[in-house]
C-alpha cells in the first residue's frame, strides 16, 4: 500500500486562496467541452471526479480566451465571450462541492493553434516563423500544410502593436468572466510553443520592436498580459504563471536560465505561482542532442 506523504495532505497556500491539500490536478487539453466551447455535462462530470477524488485544487485547461482563433484541439472550453460563464460556474459549484477549489487556464495557440485553420482562422504569430526561404510556407509542400492543418493551409498574422493590444484585453476579459463564474485563480499558459511563449522565446520571436530584442522585450507582452489580468480581477485573486523551464530542439531556445530570470519578472509583477513545464519542438526528434 503506498503512503502518501505527509506533506501533500497539509493545506496548501496560493495568494489568498487556501487549498485543503497540496494535491493538484494540472491542466490537461481533453476537448470535452462541447463543439462551440462551452462546458456541458461531460466536462463538469470530468471535473468533478477530480474533486470528488480528493484534489485540493483542480485546474481546467487550455480555456481559449480568443476562441475560435488560437484554438488548438477541437472542443476546446473557451471563455472568449460573456456566454461561456454559466457553464464554467458549473464547474465551480459541483468542485466546491467536494471542498476542492478550482483555477481556469488562460490561453492563445498562437502560431501552433493548427486546429483554429479549420475554422477559418489564421494563426497569430510574433514574427514569420524562421525558414531558409524566409518562408514559412516553402518548408513543406501546401498538401502537407493541408495535410498537418487538417485540410486547411494555414495563414499566418504577424502581429502589430494593435494587435497585441487586442490579445491583452482579451485575457484581461476572459480572467474577469472566470472570477464571475465563481471560480477560485487563473493560471495564465505561457509556455508550450503557444502565443506568450512565442514572444518570449527569441527562437521565434525575431521582432525588433518593444516587444522583441532582450528578455525584457520578450517578456513585455506577458508582463502586459499579468497587469491586465490583476486590474481585472482585483489584488486578491490568485494568479499563477505558467512558462517553460527550457525548449528542446530549438536553436536559440528558452533555457533553464532564462526561465529562473522570466519568473523573477513575472513575481515582481504579482503573480502569486509559477507552474514550471517544458516544450519539445515537435519538428526534432526527442533523443535529438
């Protein structure tokens, strides 16, 4: 019979929330949410076997803040529009039920969101991805695009400064519809290939502007993103920050130091935890050196 330590079992501590243990159910892509975004019967029902099981604190994942751009998987929970609280308040009240207390995890594909092209979206990008043509589009040929994007060539969008401005707003909106929902803390994805990462990466993001250069330009767009989120919400609401803890198989990839000096920034600018991760460039072998 394994034991479970101690430690895990004591109350765990976030901001101001307090969990009845430090057992966490992490965020997980699961597409059980219904076809246009919403939570329906089968993801409360998911979630509510994680309290039910005892978790202290559950997280719902990969919750699209500009859905249907940015999407990744299909039946991707969103909270990209007013519509979407009831269903994320389901979860609240059934977790709560079974005392655990639950965060919904902000999110934006960006350029790796291959899902969104099947619904006529383009991909938002921080800079045209590298290639030796300069070219994004001479990397495979438009049957392979077709082929990877399910069925669609993928358009990507260079981001302007407007632009930006649109995606800051967008997590700051759909952090305040989580807060009405009843739902305990954020977490905001900044890693996995997906949008903040991409700016934050100097792999992919090659912009010569504020929002590119050093780290404190990479960084700009989610520190903007972290301000935003806390004036939404007010100064009590948990926020936790998710980024990688290095890249595999991009050149010129997040390191481990990187990270440590991304999540100084991101603690000085308020956020209450950092849930550390890891991307692997899908293109590179694991075992790649």
């Amino acid at each position: 019979m394994t034991t479970i330590p101690r430690h895990l079992l004591a109350p765990g501590r976030i901001g101001s929330m307090t969990t009845k243990n430090r057992i966490v159910v992490t965020a997980m892509g699961v597409s059980f949410a219904e076809e246009d975004g919403s939570a329906g019967d089968r993801l409360v029902a998911y979630h509510e076997r994680h309290a039910e099981g005892g978790a202290g604190l559950v997280v719902v994942g990969v919750t699209g803040v500009a859905h249907p751009v940015g999407a990744v998987i299909p039946n991707q929970t969103s909270l990209s529009q007013d519509r979407f609280i009831p269903g994320l308040r389901r979860i609240a009240e059934v977790a709560h039920r079974h005392g655990a207390k639950v965060a919904v995890q902000l999110h934006h594909g960006g350029v790796v969101a291959g899902y969104s092209t099947r619904l006529g979206q383009s991909l938002w990008t921080p800079a045209m991805p590298k290639a030796p043509s300069g070219d994004f589009g001479t990397l495979f040929f438009p049957e392979e695009l077709a082929s990877f994007m399910g069925g669609e060539r993928p358009t990507l969008k260079v981001m302007t400064e407007e632009d930006i401005a649109v995606v800051v707003g967008q997590f700051a909106a759909a952090a305040r519809r989580a807060q009405e929902a009843g739902i305990d803390a954020v977490e905001i994805h900044g890693g996995h290939g997906y949008l903040i990462d991409a700016f934050l990466s100097s792999s992919s993001n090659t912009r010569t502007d504020g929002y590119g250069g050093n780290l404190a330009g990479r960084a700009r767009l989610y520190l903007e993103i972290l301000a935003a989120v806390r004036k939404a919400v007010g100064p009590d609401f948990p926020i936790i920050c998710k980024l990688n803890a290095r890249e595999v198989g991009k050149h010129d990839g997040v390191t481990f130091e990187i990270a440590v000096e991304t999540a100084r920034l991101l603690e000085q600018a308020g956020a209450d935890a950092i849930t550390a991760s890891a991307y692997h460039d899908v293109g590179v072998g694991k075992l790649h050196s």
